[in-house]
C-alpha cells in the first residue's frame, strides 16, 4: 500500500519575502520616504530615481496583498509553488515594472491606460539611467511628472486601504497636497479646454490677437448642418486622433460644440444576463470606464479620468452582445 503519511514536503506557511505584500510594502515606503528627502534637498534626479523605485515597489505589493503569485515571473512553474508557500529550492524572480502597471488596471479602480503609460514612463526612465550612458532624468522638471507620481501613488493606496500619510508619514504635507494639486489643476484645465473649444466652434473666424477683426458667430443653420452631418461619422476613421489602444468606444454628445464624439474607454467587467442553450448562444454586457475623448467637428481632445469628471461624461459605459455558449467538455465519459 501507497504511503499517505505526511513525510513528504510540506506547505510553509510564509512565502518568501521577495513577493511577501508587507515586505514590498515596506521596502516602496523606505523608497519614497528618501525620494521626499531628496526633494527637500532640491537634487531632481535622485528624487525621480527614488520615486521610480518606490511606485514600483508599491504596485507589486497591491498585486501581493491579493495573492503573491500576481507577482512572480511564470517561467519557471515552481514560482507558483513558491507563490503559494511551497518550498521548491527555485529562486524566485518578480514581474518587470510594465507587468506590474498593465495588471494594475484590472486591480486598482479608476487605474486605467493613461495611469499605465505614465507610470511606464517614469519606469523607463529610471532604466536608461541606472542601466545606459544616457542622463535620463536632466532637464527633467518636477512639475512634468511629480503630481502624477503622487495622484497615482494615491489611488493605488487607495486600493489597499490606506493613505498616502500611510505610506510616507504623517509628518510630511508634500505629497498630499501634491496630489490634491495635480487634481485640481488637471479638472480646471480640462474645463478651460472644453470653454475654448466652444468658443472656436460658435466664432470660427476669430482672428487670436486681432483688435480689428469682429468674430463672426455661426448661424443656428450653420451650427445644425454640422450637428447633421457628424452622425453620419464613424470613430474608426478617426482612430488615429486617439492616443491609446483601448477595448471599446462610443458615441457620445460633444461637451463644446454638441456633435457626434466619440469616448473610449478600459473594459472592466463583463456578466452573462441571458442564455439560450437551443440556438446555442448567450447574451453578455460588457462595463467599460472612460479615459480618452474626441470629437471631430470641433478638435476636442480629453483624456484622463479628471477630464472625464470635468466632462460630466459617465462614470460607466455598458453595451449588449450575443456570442456563442463556449460548453467544458466532458472528460471520462467515453
């Protein structure tokens, strides 16, 4: 008879520290606490070098915090063992930073595209300048990337249940009140984009420093002759207009000019609602959050979730479709 004792290997109850959620964690506060330091020291460079790091490191510790194998390099199966407290002898190796941002956006609500490219960024940054000749960090302002940096940093800790005092310390005012700033002034931005655009498209023939020149309004009939013919449009043809890959548009009104616009948006979710299993297919909907805007009759671009909220556009897009029931095959009934 077989042995069914217990003298084989057994479940350790810790994983190891490389891919431990607290372990990350507290290595991404170390990180930003010496990225404030370096701020407060004016030294740029080593300030975004140490931010890098620390939004890395802080996004493999949400990623852990769910489970550790969200966060180890699938090359070698025994990672996942060791993911899940079985010790194998395999050293384990984690996911690079761009792994890291792409699975965020399925982790960390509102965390969408234009968080993953901007997160990436900054990433890649700190790799040209730890691993090249390249001086990637000079030249490079704070303004152009910290209140991302802090904002992002926010809605990951948000995730986890925590703040961004959490993270660094309660005795430092700066990254708060970064990120509120960033916020800020990224809506009021968004809003002034919106008013200018309205403006062009109800006086076209403004001339922009011109004294002499009185604009000329569109006529209603104008203005409804172009509302008319921009239902006829298609996002496709103006595809190249968008500045990201996402999973789906639609149609929407234009905030300015009131045409046919088009939103795209990061798919979040889908449920099966009806399933007919004698014509063999079911019906789904599919939820997708907004992130970048166009529209074509007037040249408004938005992107952003502050330019969506500045918008008013809603928070959630749903749209019905049918597809064929895909059915598990039977095993072990022949």
């Amino acid at each position: 008879m077989a042995n069914t004792g217990n003298s084989g290997k057994k479940p350790r109850k810790e994983v190891p520290s490389a891919i431990s959620a607290e372990a990350l964690l507290g290595k991404s506060r170390l990180y930003a606490t010496r990225a404030l330091q370096a701020k407060a020291s004016k030294d740029s460079e080593v300030y975004q070098i140490w931010a890098a790091l620390a939004l890395e490191l802080l996004g493999k510790a949400q990623l852990a915090a769910i489970h550790p194998s969200l966060v180890v390099e699938t090359d070698n199966p025994n990672s996942l063992l060791e993911a899940s407290g079985v010790e194998t002898d395999t050293k384990v190796k984690t996911i690079g930073a761009h792994v890291v941002f792409a699975r965020l956006k399925h982790t960390v609500a509102k965390f969408g595209t234009p968080h993953a490219k901007s997160c990436e960024l900054i990433s890649s940054r700190r790799n040209a300048e730890l691993h090249s000749g390249q001086a990637a960090f000079a030249g490079v302002a704070d303004s152009d990337w910290e209140g991302g940096f802090w904002a992002t940093s926010e809605l990951i800790l948000a995730s986890m249940g925590m703040e961004l005092e959490d993270w660094v310390g309660g005795e430092s005012k700066i990254p708060a009140a970064l990120a509120k700033d960033f916020h800020t002034i990224k809506v009021q931005a968004a809003k002034q984009s919106i008013a200018n655009a309205r403006a062009t498209f109800e006086k076209p023939d403004e001339v922009s420093g011109s004294s002499q020149q009185k604009p000329k309004k569109r006529s209603p009939k104008d203005v409804k002759a172009l509302r008319e013919q921009s239902q006829s449009l298609s996002w496709w043809t103006y595809r190249d207009a968008f500045r990201y890959v996402l999973d789906s548009h639609w149609d929407v009104s234009c905030p300015a000019c009131e045409s046919k616009a088009f939103l795209a948006g990061d798919r979040i979710h889908e449920e099966v609602i009806e399933q007919d299993h004698e014509s063999g297919y079911e019906t789904i909907e599919r939820y997708s959050t907004p992130v970048e805007f166009y529209c074509p009759t007037c040249d408004l671009h938005l992107e952003g979730s502050e330019a969506m909220k500045a918008a008013d556009f809603d928070e959630e897009y749903v749209e019905q479709d049918d597809r064929e029931i895909e059915y598990e095959p039977d095993y072990g009934n022949d």
